[in-house]
C-alpha cells in the first residue's frame, strides 16, 4: 500500500528531473529461508503482475514519463541498492513503513534498512 502511494511522487520527481522512472521488485532471499522452485516462480509472477500495474498506474499519472520495470531475484533492501547502483540512480523512493520511524528502526524495518544503507538519498513517503 505504501508503495501505491510513493508512486505518483515518484512519477513527478521523474518528470521534474527529466529522468526515468524505475519501478523495482526484489524477490527470492527472505530471512525465513524461503525460495526457490515452484516458490519463487510464483513469486516472481506476482511481481510481473505488480510491475505491470505499477508501470500502468504512472502511465495514467503521466503518460509523458518514460517507465522502465526491473525484477531482482534477491532480498528486497540489497536488491533495491543494487538497481539503484546498477542503473546510476539519483534518488529512492520508497513508501514507508506505517509503524513510523522509531518503531521501523527498533524493528529494522525494511525502509529503515534501505534509507540506512542505501548508497543514494532515498525520500521516504509515508501513508497517510
């Protein structure tokens, strides 16, 4: 839900930098040890499917926003550092974690995680 709602930020920051938007999806490694076979190949259609809505959600923002859509097979906080860093990213935006941010970092939420070790400024939008 959070991410729903960094999109259209997204989207304008995107526009306004004159830049691409890259809308990732990191999937595969968790802490709990799942991954792999039938697992992960239904995560990974679930992803296509989020991207695809993602990608025609900021297409119905602003059509004038080149989109470009990225699966990672990895845990989400190294694979969103690794898009960032392979594509030459300027900025993250992330949707933030609804617990806030003293919670998310007690917890080591995941956008604490990102926002901590993220080897470019991240803008986190949290939920209204």
């Amino acid at each position: 839900e959070s991410a729903k709602e960094a999109l259209p930020v997204a989207v304008t920051l995107a526009k306004d930098l004159g830049v691409t938007l890259v809308i990732a999806f990191a999937y595969g490694a968790t802490t709990n040890g799942g991954g792999g076979g039938d697992q992960e190949r239904e995560i990974e259609k679930i992803g296509e499917g989020l991207l695809a809505d993602a990608a025609a959600a900021a297409a119905a923002i602003d059509a004038s926003v080149t989109v470009h859509t990225e699966e990672v097979n990895g845990e989400a906080v190294e694979g969103l550092h690794a898009v960032a860093a392979d594509r030459g990213a300027r900025l993250l935006v992330i949707g933030g974690d609804k617990a806030g941010p003293v919670l998310g970092t007690i917890e080591g939420g995941v956008a604490y995680r990102i926002v901590a070790h993220s080897p470019v400024p991240v803008l986190v939008v949290t939920p209204k």
